[in-house]
C-alpha cells in the first residue's frame, strides 16, 4: 500500500513538473513572439522608410533628368544660335572683304587713269599716289599759281582739264581740293594763310565746275593754311613742297557703310 503511495506522489509530481517546464516554455514562446512581434513592426518601418526614401530619389533622378534634357535642349539651341550666327558674321566679313577688294581695285583703277590723263606732266609739278582707298593728286605752288596768288596759270588749267575729263568719266568718285601753305605769313591781298589756302581750293573747284562742268555735288573745297605739311618748314625745299593743292578723289562707299550698319 505504501508502495502504491508513494508511486502515486511520483506521478503527481512528475505531472506538475512537466507542466510546470510547458506553461515555462509558452511564455517564453510568448515573449519571442512578442519580440519577433515588435522587431517586425520595426522592419516593417524601416521598409516603409526605404520605400519612401526610394521613391523620393527616383522623383528627384526624373526631375534631374527632365532638367538634363532641357538643358541639353537649350544648350543645343544655343549652339544652334551661336553656329548661325557666326556663319552670318564670318558671310558679312565676307562681303565686306569683296568689297574693299572693289574698293582697292576700283581706286587703283583710278590712279591708272589719272597717271594716264596726266603722263605729260613733271614729278615735280605733280605727284599721284594712292593711300587709305583714295588717290591724291598733289599738284606744286609753282604749277598752279604765281607766288602769293589764287589765279590759276595756264598750265595748271590744262592739268585740271585733263583730270575733269576722267572725274566726268567717273560718276562715282567724290572729290576733296585742300589748299596748303608753308608757315610764312602772307602779306598784301590775303589776310593770313588761311585766307589764302581757303582762295586757292575755291579756285580750282570754280575751274572744275564752271569751265570743265564737273558736278558740283560731288566737290568740296577746304583751306588747311600751313598745318598739315609733308615737309620741314625749316628750309626752302621744305616750304616749296608744303605750299600745295591737293586733289583727293574718293570712290564712294555707300555700300560699304550699308553692310556695316547690318
């Protein structure tokens, strides 16, 4: 009897043991399900974070590429712009270059032409050269005029002659008559070298209009008395080449400036 006894508290025992180690394990069961519970939701989180985060650098990478593309559009309008723009410039250049070639050819035409009507004449009458896209016909004191004087001799009209033929021949060609002095002061008829190199231009532009019919639009008549020399006033060959009339004949260049003004 006292074997059944005690057999019986042996079973009894080990029932309330064992559930006593079971009820242990579900709540540590419990507790890791909590916990897997609770890191879950924080995974969860972070995903939700990483999702949003994601979508947030896909927007900004469309926006960087929609930004890219405009760019690159505008830059290609730019380019496009600057390209057709050169091509313009580099065409006006040109045709400003083909016309400054017409304007040297058209000059040394001229010069050829007046060295032709004025061959008979000395070197030291008179000079021809060609300079700045003009030619100057620079004719000696002693050629034209007696000393002091603003009546033109009669060789100087057969020389102005000779140089209305061609102008006549050459609508084109604008002319400037400077009279020049050397740095002695006048005396008698004239008041001052102004006076006097101002006298002498009017008189060849009176000989070229009136007797020879040039156009008188086409001329212009100025005194530099003895402020611009090509020579010493120091000497007397100095003074003798300063004291001049000089014929400036100028090819027009309305075209020229039309381009220019592009």
């Amino acid at each position: 009897m006292k074997r059944f006894v005690a057999y019986g508290f042996l079973m009894l025992a080990i029932s309330v043991f064992g559930a006593c180690v079971a009820k242990s394990k579900l709540i540590d069961a419990q507790m890791q399900y909590r916990t897997l519970q609770t890191d879950s939701s924080i995974m969860a989180s972070k995903i939700i974070g990483q999702e949003d985060l994601i979508n947030k650098l896909k927007n900004d990478i469309n926006a960087l590429n929609q930004q890219n593309t405009q760019l690159n559009t505008d830059a290609s309008n730019k380019v496009n712009s600057l390209q057709q723009n050169l091509q313009d410039q580099q065409k006006k250049l040109q045709d400003l270059q083909n016309l400054l070639n017409q304007q040297r050819n058209k000059t040394a035409d001229l010069k050829n032409k007046m060295m032709n009507a004025l061959k008979g004449f000395s070197d030291s009458d008179l000079t021809i050269t060609q300079k700045n896209g003009k030619v100057y016909i620079s004719l000696s004191e002693k050629f034209l005029f007696p000393s002091a004087s603003a009546v033109v001799n009669d060789s100087g009209k057969v020389a102005l002659n000779k140089l209305a033929t061609v102008l006549i021949a050459n609508p084109d060609i604008s002319v400037d008559i400077e009279g020049h002095t050397d740095s002695i002061p006048i005396r008698g008829k004239f008041k001052d070298n102004w006076d006097l190199s101002t006298a002498r231009a009017v008189s060849v532009v009176r000989i070229l209009v009136n007797d020879y019919k040039v156009d008188p639009t086409r001329v212009i008549a100025s005194g530099h008395s003895w402020f611009d020399p090509v020579d010493t006033n120091v000497t007397p060959e100095g003074r003798a080449h300063n004291r001049r009339t000089e014929i400036i004949l100028s090819p027009k260049l309305d075209e020229i400036y039309k381009l220019l003004e592009q």
